[in-house]
C-alpha cells in the first residue's frame, strides 16, 4: 500500500504483480480542527489496512522541515506521518518513505517545472492516465507513482496473504 498523506490524502495498492493498483483519495474534513482531521485520517488508514491487509507502506515523505514554511501544513503533515508509523506498528506493517521528488524523477525524468511549482501535479496525473489509470486527483496520482516505484524495485512477486489476484 502506498500513501501521500495530506489534506486530501492519495492512496495505492496492490501486489507488485499487478500492471495498475486500486487507488482513490481520502478527504479529511477541513473543518473541526486538527484532532478530527487526523481522527478522519486515522479512521482511513485502519479501514484500508483491514481490508487490504498490507505487509508494508510506503509513504511519501514530509518535505524536509527547514523547507516547511506553513506552520499548519508542517504539524499536518508530521501528525498524518505520525498515524501511519503508529498504526504500522500496532499491526507490524513494514513503513519505507520516499520522497516525491526521488520518485518523480525516476519516473518523469524531472521533478519540478521551473517558474510554476504545481505544474509537476499534471505531469502526475498524465503519467497515470497515460497507463490507463483514471485517478481522480494528483493526490491518488502521486500515490500511485509510489506504488509503480516501489514496483520497479521489488519486481513481481508471488501474492502474499492479503492480496488479491
């Protein structure tokens, strides 16, 4: 399972032997503070863990803190990272984190578009389309960039417990 945890939050599955993962977004609620948006994110990730029953994630990880300069955004982020680890652990999931640019370079060759800072979110959404994967924001997109990386690295494998041919 991959995630880019955030606001509206993308997330990605299947085995490695798969040529396109499950995905969709997670919208937290943008009102009622802090305590019911990570309650929202918390509620996501338990349901997607018992249903899908994943031996690792790999999460998108926070940009570097230095880099952070939205108060909110930073405490957000490191809250929603926080809920992954924690809930990893609990049921001995596997965590890795990539950065997006790492992975969009990889995959796109580039991470960044000069002069525009979220140009790179449609280049996102054409890679996904592009494969036939109708993702229904650069957040799914991003997730599932994620998971086409980790698939390149591991390779195709035999289906463990928990997934689904």
């Amino acid at each position: 399972m991959t995630i880019d945890a955030a606001g509206v939050s993308g997330w990605a599955y299947g085995p490695t032997s798969w040529v396109m993962p499950w995905f969709g977004d997670w919208v937290l609620p943008f009102e009622g503070g802090e305590g019911c948006k990570f309650a929202a994110f918390e509620n996501e990730l338990i349901d997607a863990c018992d249903q899908f029953l994943p031996e690792k994630i790999v999460l998108e990880a926070p940009i570097n803190l230095p880099a952070m300069t939205n108060r909110a955004a930073m405490w957000q982020q490191l809250g929603l990272r926080a809920l992954v680890r924690t809930t990893a652990w609990r049921r001995r999931i596997a965590v890795t984190e990539v950065s997006a640019d790492i992975v969009r370079s990889e995959l796109l060759g580039f991470c960044r578009v000069p002069g525009k800072p979220d140009a790179i979110k449609k280049h996102v959404v054409n890679f996904c389309r592009k494969r036939g994967w109708k993702v229904p924001s650069h957040n799914a997109g991003d997730a599932c960039m994620l998971w086409e990386w980790h698939r390149r690295r591991v390779g195709p494998a035999q289906m463990s417990l928990g997934e689904v041919a």
